[in-house]
C-alpha cells in the first residue's frame, strides 16, 4: 500500500494505491474559495491552509481505503515543481510519516505524476508517446521514450494555458477560476463572432506563447468600449478558448508524427476542458492517433497520480531518501 500526498499549488490531496497501480482512495481539498477573492492562489495562504488540513486529509483517504498507517508499505509525496511553502508541508509531513512508519519515502515529480495520471483511464497507456502537460502553471510537450526518459519538445515561453485562461476570465470579469467558466460560457457562443489569432501557431517549433493572445483579448475589449460598442461574452470566450484550442492539438499531433508515435497523452487541469477533449478525440481518430486522457477528475491536480507514480518507483526497488528537499523548479525532460 502506497500514500500519496499532493501540496504543490493550492490542492491539498491524498490517496492510497496497491503496488500494482490501484487506486484505493483519494481525497481532494480545494483552496479556491480562498483564493477566489484575490484572483488567483496566494503562496503563503496556500501554505497555511495546507498546514490546516493536510493531517485530516490523510486520515481520511486512510479511513476510506480500510486501512491503518501500519499497514502502508512507501509514503510518496510530490517534491516540486510548485510553490516553495506549500511543498514543504507535503514534503514534512510525508518525512515524518515515513520515519515513524519506518518505510521508504519517494519524492515524486509532480509532472511525472500528471504523466501517470493518464494511466487512471479507461485504458494503461506505455511509452514510447507525446504528452501534453497543459495547467495553470505549465505547459509542456514530452516525447515520453520510455517512464525514465522524458526528452521535452516544447513548452511555453511565458504565460501557460491555464494561467491565459484565468486572465482572460479576470478581464471579462468571470471570477476565478477561469478555466472553468469559460469553457461552460464558450458552450453558449460562437467563436466566429469573435474571432482570435492563433498563439504562435507554426508547428515546426513546439514551444508555444498565450501572452499575446491575452493581449489581443484586451485590445478586443478595449477598442468596442472606445468605440461605444458591447460584446457578448460567450462568443468572446468561445472565440479565445478555440484559438487556444486549435493551437494545443495542432501542435500534439505534429509532435507525435515527427516522434513516429501513435499515442498522446494529454493531462493537467486544461486537459479537463471540454472542447480541448472533444477536439483532441475527433483530430486523434482522422489521424490514427490514440488519444488517452484522464478522466476529468484527475486532469487537475490529486493524490492519485502521486500514489501511482510511488508506486511505480516502488515496483522499479528506487532508492528512497528522508534527505530530499523539495525543488520550485524541479524540471524534467531537460
């Protein structure tokens, strides 16, 4: 039996998981309510409030899979990349659970986590694939050789989709966070009526930009409150959301041709967007390509993906460390 524990933004989560990958339990406490008012996570609330309740969240998920503490063989516990406060009471806790416990502790990546999400479908999924890892804090284009061998392909150069989604709801007013309501919103508009520029749209380079889009949504709004003139909110978000759309699975698919690969994996809290899934889906069926993506409730971020990716570690016999530190920037893939 694995824990898995997830504190690297503001989810403080927890799971438990067999050695072969199954997973138990899992509980997920949302800071957003918290944050909401500020427009966006606040580092050190999302520290206290993980300090608040990272204690009552392992208990439970321990209640729910019958378990007790001793009956845990390895505690993972995602190490970084995430915000520095908030991955040291993860880290801390799962230190002293695993020394007390005498058992093996295995930091995790918290994109390598994302990575095995993907093994929570319908179907296991082996490399060789490109996943696209697509949040609020990343967005990342893998050729995944093999679990160990990540290369990175692309990633963005300065704003992730997730964080473009959250400005774009902050500037049209719609709270946060944005990734949600503006896919709820595009259901009701027509992206035609509000056409965007695709961000940074040439396929022959993998890396991608959403800081100019978000400034064309701004001069958008800007220019038709000069000029007197209203706009319809679900169309705008429906013409944003497609633009960003178009550019995430255009460039996955390019991807998985010049790897010679016919899987792609798509995870991170965007990949739980519904017309990013409906696209990917109907682009990877003409193309012959494999499309595996997690079930929504694990796109974003969660305690089962870190227990499944112990316990992978622990099925390989790695090496664990009580000496690990966690890491802001711990980057994979190179």
């Amino acid at each position: 039996m694995i824990l898995g524990i997830e504190t690297s933004c503001d989810e403080t989560a927890a799971a438990v998981a067999r050695a072969d990958g199954a997973v138990l339990a899992e509980i997920v406490r949302s800071q957003v309510e918290t944050h909401a008012r500020y427009g966006g996570v606040v580092p050190e609330l999302a520290g206290r409030r993980h300090i608040e309740t990272i204690d009552q969240v392992v208990r439970e998920a321990l209640t729910r899979a019958g378990i007790g503490p001793h009956e845990l063989s390895a505690v993972a516990v995602t190490g970084g990349p995430g915000l520095i406060g908030a991955l040291l009471v993860g880290v801390a806790y799962g230190k002293a659970l695993a020394y007390a416990l005498r058992i093996p502790l295995f930091p995790v990546n918290h994109l390598e986590g994302h990575l095995c999400a993907a093994s929570l479908g319908a179907g296991a999924v082996a490399p060789p694939f490109v996943a696209l890892i697509a949040s609020g804090g990343h967005t990342n284009l893998y050729h995944v050789k093999t679990w160990d061998e990540p290369e990175l392909l692309g990633r963005t150069l300065d704003d992730a989709a997730g964080e473009a989604f959250d400005k774009a709801a902050k500037m049209l007013g719609l709270g946060y966070p944005g990734g949600p309501v503006i896919d709820r919103l595009a259901g009701e508009g027509d992206p035609e009526r509000a056409p965007f520029p695709r961000p940074y749209p040439t396929c022959e380079d993998l890396n991608f930009s959403f800081s100019g889009i978000k400034t064309a949504l701004l001069y958008y709004l800007r220019d038709r409150e000069a000029e007197g003139r209203s706009w319809h909110v679900p169309d705008v978000a429906a013409g944003f959301q497609q633009a960003i759309v178009d550019v995430l699975v255009e460039k996955s698919l390019f991807a998985a041709k010049r790897c010679g690969v016919r899987d792609v994996v798509v995870t991170g809290g965007v990949a739980a967007n519904s017309q990013l899934r409906a696209r990917f889906e109907a682009r990877g069926r003409d193309e012959g390509i494999t499309i595996h993506i997690p079930p929504v409730g694990y796109c974003t971020d969660n305690g089962a993906m870190i227990a499944v990716a112990g316990a992978r570690l622990l099925r390989e016999g790695r090496v664990a460390s009580l000496d690990f530190e966690p890491r802001a920037d711990w980057v994979i893939g190179g």
